[in-house]
C-alpha cells in the first residue's frame, strides 16, 4: 500500500516540496512518484492499493478503513518538511489497525533526519534515503534488510543506518 497522508495538498517532489492548495494558480499535477511506487509493487507482482489521500484533509478515518479493507503487509508514505509532523500520524493510524504492518517512509526530510525521525516515532519501521527507486523494490521483493543500501530502521529499540545506495548513473537503468 502507498500512499499520501490526509495533510493537505503539498507538491510531494522530493526536489519541490510546497504547499499547493494556496497558490494564485493551482496546477494539479499527477502523483508521480506515488504510481511509481505502485509501478514497482505491481511488477513485484504484488496486490496494489495506491492513494493520494492529500485532498481529504485531516480525514484520518479514510486512511484507517482503507488498511482494515486492504490488510496491507506493509505501507509507505510521502513525507514533505513542511507537512512532515502531520505526515507522521500516518504511523499511529497504520500501527492502531494492525502493529504488524511494516510502515516505511520516504522523502527528503528522510535524507536528514533518519535517525531522529526513527527514534521520535515508533510506528515508524524503515526509510528511505536519497535515491529511493532501486531501495523500495529492494523492500518491496522481500531483500534481507540488513542487505539493502539506502534505508536507515529500528529492530526493536536500536536503530541501524545502511550504507547510501550508489547515485544511479544510467538513468534508463531504471525501469
């Protein structure tokens, strides 16, 4: 499961992260990188639940009925800096339905505060570092943890910090 949080409408681009819902000119754009994730857990040949719950503000309770439907192993979630407390009650909503599902967050806010981040929040599982592509299907298709380049997570209460994945340099290397 993928998804936006219910936080409001922000530009979710690692590189532009604004809110979008009080600009003159409201541009909707298409979540890119949230039906790339879907992308890659369908070649996974995986079930998919994608959603961009941005527009439903506040509305918690979609989130919540949505993972007791779709029973998810595991969700990932968008984060931008400037919705990134609100973005974390993703965690709480996910972890109240079932504490099993893995929760994993991703976006540039990560790239920085993985580590104050994982310990803050406890819902929160695993994250995504920098070049996310290649280390999400690595999560995706089950990769021993320990193994995957790019991800910082707690075991219990001690947090480990993985080597960063390589820049990828062959950019049509990625599918």
């Amino acid at each position: 499961m993928c998804i936006y949080p219910p936080t409001g409408i922000y530009n979710r681009e690692d590189r532009c992260q604004d809110r979008s819902d009080d600009i003159v000119t409201v541009v909707n754009r298409p979540p890119m990188p949230l039906l790339y994730e879907a992308a890659i857990i369908k070649e996974a040949k995986k079930q998919v639940w994608a959603k961009d719950y941005s527009p439903f503000e506040k509305q918690w309770h979609l989130l919540r009925d949505d993972v007791v439907s779709f029973k998810p192993d595991m969700v990932v979630f968008n984060v931008t800096t400037p919705s990134f407390n609100d973005d974390m009650k993703t965690c709480e909503v996910v972890k109240k339905v079932n504490p099993e599902i893995i929760v994993i967050g991703r976006g540039a806010h990560f790239n920085i505060y993985h580590r104050e981040a994982l310990r803050t929040y406890y819902g929160l599982d695993v994250v995504i570092r920098e070049n996310w592509e290649e280390t999400f299907r690595d999560l995706v298709v089950g990769k021993d943890i320990k193994e995957i380049n790019g991800i910082s997570y707690r075991i219990n209460d001690k947090i480990y910090v993985n080597p960063c994945r390589p820049i990828i340099c062959n950019l049509d290397s990625i599918t």
